[in-house]
C-alpha cells in the first residue's frame, strides 16, 4: 500500500504489518490506523520510537531478540489485542 506520492506505505504478508515507512514527518499514526485497517494484527520492530508508536494502537510486545549487531536495538515483536 502507497499513497498517492509514494512517500510513505507499508505492507501486509497475511496478517502482519510488514515495511511501514515514511519520508514525511507526522503520518505515523495514520499509517498504522491504515495497516490496520487491512488487516494487520502482528509486527515486529526495532525497540525505541517505533514500540510506542505501536502500543497507542493497541499492540502490546509479545517477545524480544537481541539485535545481530552488537549494541544495536532489540527486536521487539508486538501483537495488537494480544
């Protein structure tokens, strides 16, 4: 899914919310209201800005992973209505 000048999307594989990005400041929201909407119940992210991001649309974390690269972020899997 892209809008209309492919500046921001995401994906959908089955029921997971899959490439969310932005070139724009300020459509996080909306983009994941959007993945919803289609359908999206499970992702995964790195932790920091994305984790809360997510959990004010309902996803709660279901298990974390250590980065594969020394110091980075952890891996966060989150599950809305989980």
């Amino acid at each position: 899914y892209l809008t209309s000048d492919r500046r921001s999307g995401f994906g959908i594989e089955g029921n997971e919310i899959v490439c969310l990005f932005s070139r724009d400041h300020g459509v996080g929201d909306w983009l994941v209201a959007a993945a919803i909407r289609s359908g999206g119940v499970r992702l995964n992210c790195f932790d920091g800005y994305l984790v809360n991001l997510y959990c004010g649309h309902g996803f709660v974390e279901t298990h974390r992973e250590p980065n594969r690269t020394p110091g980075g972020p952890d891996v966060v899997y989150m599950r809305r209505g989980a």
